[in-house]
C-alpha cells in the first residue's frame, strides 16, 4: 500500500522536471541576453549560451555563485 501511495508522487515529479526541462530549453535557445541572479546575494544562477559566448564563458558552472555586478560590468 505505501508503494501505491509514491507512484502518483514519483509520476507528478516526473512531469514536474519535464516541465522544468522545456523552460530551460526555451530561455536557453532564446535569442536574448538571460541571466538569473538571486536577489539577496547577487550571484549569479543561470546564463543562456547566447550570454554566456557574449561574456567569454562555456558552461554555467563557471559563473554559479559569482556576484552579477563582477560578471556583467
């Protein structure tokens, strides 16, 4: 029984994630500059490739946690 009660779980959360992929997809393909910063802290979370390749850098990773006002000056 307590099986039965995670598939529904599990299936939303698949679902869930897939709904996440197909947004990254869309602001990672858009043809604009996209960046995401938390908005205590500044750091940076999340560049397309567009900003990315325009600020010299090849994957997220390289720009996680760092302030936005270094990055983008």
């Amino acid at each position: 029984m307590f099986h039965d009660a995670l598939v529904p779980f599990a299936e939303r959360r698949i679902i869930k994630m897939k709904e996440i992929d197909g947004i990254l997809d869309f602001f990672q393909n858009l043809n604009e500059f996209i960046y995401v910063a938390d908005i205590e802290t500044h750091e940076l979370v999340y560049m397309n490739k567009k900003t990315l390749d325009a600020y010299g850098f090849t994957s997220v990773e390289e720009i996680k946690g760092k302030p936005c006002y270094e990055i983008l000056q």
